[in-house]
C-alpha cells in the first residue's frame, strides 16, 4: 500500500475517533440526528452538495443503513445533518411501505414551499428594480438638469 493511501486511511481513522453523533429526534416522518465532525475534515468534504452514502461512509461516518446527509448546519460548516424514514430497517436500509407515501407527500408540500419562496424573492427583486429605475431615472434627470445648468452658466460666463 502506498505512503499516500496509508496516510488518509490514517487520517479517516483519526477523524473517526473525533466525530460525535447526536442523539436522534424525529418528527412525523423522519428521525434526525447531527454528525459533528473534526474542523479539519471539512475541506475534505464536497463542496455544494450533500454527499451519497457511500462518500460520508469512506469518510468515516459510521451509521446503520437507511440514513441520508440531507443538509449542512450553516452556522457550523462541521455540522453534517441527517435523516432516515421512521421505521427503516437499520440492516437493509428499506423504508416501510406505508411511510412512503408519507415521504412523498412531504416532498411534495417542500417542492411547494420552495417554488413559492422563488416566487417571493422574485417578485422583491421586481419591486427593488422598480424602485431603482425610478430612482436611477429621478438621478440621470437631476444630473442632465444640472449638466445643462452647467453649461448655461459656461456660456454665459464665456460671452461675458
């Protein structure tokens, strides 16, 4: 095995030991727990994106299946969130029939919320381009305003 790769199975392995794992709470649908992972494994961690169970695995996460790192906690970038469907088996990872309905409907009404969200911060910035035009176009007509004023007093001062 090559120094390289002996050194990052090191360095998951350490990692490893530094993780903490919240206890688990839950809602109607999902049970939730945070991973707090060392600082310095964040820069190992894909950017933008959440990451597939394999990736959080190799990196040392370790939790029965069925879990899935849904979000990232913004004030820590070394908070990892996840959740799993209530009643997955922890050894297949298969959700129970009648949760998934459930799971759909609740990706549903977040689809919803988030296309109304998009809406909103839409229809804000139309208000803001409004208001900056109008306020722009009240500038350029002061400016021109005072840009003739300008050269009405250049002629005059000029013929005098």
């Amino acid at each position: 095995m090559d120094t390289r790769m002996l050194s990052l199975t090191q360095q998951v392995a350490n990692w490893a030991d530094e993780m903490d794992y919240s206890d688990k709470y839950c809602d109607d649908i999902y049970e939730y727990r945070r991973v707090t992972i060392p600082r310095n494994m964040v820069t190992a961690l894909p950017v933008g994106r959440t990451m597939e169970e394999w990736e959080w695995r190799q990196n040392g996460i370790t939790m029965s299946r069925g879990w899935e790192h849904y979000d990232h906690h913004a004030p820590e970038a070394n908070v990892l969130l996840f959740r799993r469907v209530l009643g997955t088996d922890p050894k297949t990872g298969q959700i129970p029939p009648k949760m998934a309905l459930k799971v759909q409907q609740r990706n549903q009404y977040v689809h919803e919320l988030e296309q109304e969200r998009q809406r909103m911060i839409q229809e804000q910035a139309n208000v803001e381009c409004v208001m900056y035009s109008k306020c722009n176009h009240r500038h350029s007509h002061i400016a021109a305003m005072t840009a003739r004023h300008n050269v009405s007093r250049l002629v005059a001062w000029s013929t005098n």
